[in-house]
C-alpha cells in the first residue's frame, strides 16, 4: 500500500512540475524539471550519482523543511510525509527562499529503532550503503545482484537455492510494476510535523504499539553486504527477521576489473 502511494504521489509530483515548467517556456524562460525519482541517469551507475539535481538538499535550502536524522527533508507541516521535485529556470526570481531557523525533528529517535539493518545512528551517523543495500533490493544495485545470480546459477534447481519463489514473483513485480521499496519505516514512524504529531503525543504507548512495534515484529528478509556492520545489527537486534548475504550490486574490484578485461577483448 505504501509503495502504490509513493509512486502514484511521484506521477502527480512529476505532473506539477511539468506544468509549472511549461508554463515557464511559454513565457519564454529556459526551463526544466528532472524528475522526482527515477528515470535517473543509468549509464553514469555506480561509478557516479545518477541524479541531475539533488531535490533534499534544494528543499533544505528554499526552507520546505531540515533533513531528519532518516535523510529525508522534514516539513515544519506535513513531517517526513513529503515527495520533492524541482523545477530549474535560467531567470532571476522575485524572491529567493530561506532556509528554516529551525528544526522540526523531535529527536524521539524512532526512525533509529525502525532501521531493521541499523542504517541510522543514534549519534546522527548513517550507513548509506546498508540503507540501499536492503532498501533497494529491487532497484537498480539489487537487480544486478539478482541478475548475476540468476547468470551464476548451474540449473534451476541451484537458482531455486539460491533465491525464493517469493523473491523471484516480488522481483518480477519490480520489474512489471512500479519498483518495490524493502523499508520505509524511518518515515513510517515518524511522528514530525503539525500534521502528524498529534497522535504521538497524546498517546505515546498507542503509537509504539500501533505503527513501530508491527514494523519491528514482521517476519521479512533482510539483506545486507556480507560481515558489514548492518548484517552483524540484523542478526542481534532482529532475530527473528532471515538475513541474506547479497553483493548489493556493488561488485568487487577484482570482478569489475575481469568484467572490463572481457570488455576490452571483445571490442
């Protein structure tokens, strides 16, 4: 349900900005809107960022909100509960946004108790390679993973080893629906914002028990790169939870290295 909700949000994001820059070209400025999320710019991956222009940190900086401990912007209104996009204009503006005097975060730390792989700190440190690793399992880093696998597979019977049927039908959802995000929770659970507050703090039992406790308590798979912190934080905060070892799409050097050999060869 969260995913259909992200990513129909994301068409009318795209939308906004579409029409807000059309306008803009009708008027004769040069402008653009690269999208919310993705398409992205793959042939830049993983070497590069593959997005042309960072939405949070614009956000930050027009004052719609602070980045949280989560990494997402926090909106003094709506919370973590926002989808961003931008809309660039080669023209001087009437007036130029500021960024917030102050922060919306309550500190209550429940995106930290959330992360089923530890990918934020107490400290306001953050794993960003756990929180993809596992997050974006079905995205562009897990499904070359998987691609490999399926390319490294004998027969079958290996592949079926290796990797579920309920992992194989939730990859090929991925693939013929909208991609699928693996964890939400830091923004699930968090209780910032005018619009969102309320509930956590006339009952903060409730609200434990009623949105952090099931994400806590679900019975899922976890993935994390093998002996990394994430994967040690997975097994001992959440043993009930399955973890499994994956490369994250992010290949060893000395693989890399042979794939670009073989490159070399054939051309």
């Amino acid at each position: 349900m969260a995913n259909q909700e992200f990513h129909q949000t994301d068409e009318q994001a795209n939308h906004a900005a579409r029409s807000v820059t059309q306008s803009l070209q009708d008027a004769g400025y040069r402008a653009l809107n690269p999208s919310v999320g993705f398409p992205q710019e793959m042939d830049r991956f993983p070497s590069e960022r593959i997005w042309v222009v960072a939405h949070k940190t614009v956000a930050v900086a027009a004052g719609l909100g602070v980045m949280g401990l989560h990494r997402n912007v926090i909106h003094p209104k709506f919370g973590s509960f926002v989808l961003l996009v931008t809309v660039l204009v080669d023209a001087e503006v009437s007036e130029y946004g500021q960024a917030l005097n102050y922060n919306p975060c309550i500190d209550c730390k429940l995106c930290v108790a959330a992360c089923p792989v530890g990918a934020i700190a107490k400290d306001g440190s953050f794993d960003a390679l756990a929180c993809t690793t596992h997050n974006y399992r079905e995205f562009m880093s897990g499904f070359t993973d998987w691609a490999q696998t399926v390319a490294d597979s004998e027969d079958a019977a290996d592949y079926r080893s290796r990797v579920s049927d309920s992992e194989s039908a939730s990859m090929w959802q991925s693939l013929s629906s909208p991609p699928g995000y693996k964890s939400g929770y830091c923004l699930a659970v968090c209780p910032a914002g005018e619009d969102v507050l309320g509930p956590y703090l006339d009952d903060r039992k409730s609200f434990m028990d009623t949105v952090l406790r099931p994400l806590q308590d679900k019975k899922e798979t976890l993935y994390v790169l093998p002996d990394s912190h994430a994967q040690e934080y997975a097994r001992r905060r959440f043993p009930h939870k399955p973890v499994k070892e994956v490369t994250g799409g992010w290949h060893p050097p000395a693989r890399r290295s042979a794939s670009t050999d073989r490159e070399t060869r054939t051309s």
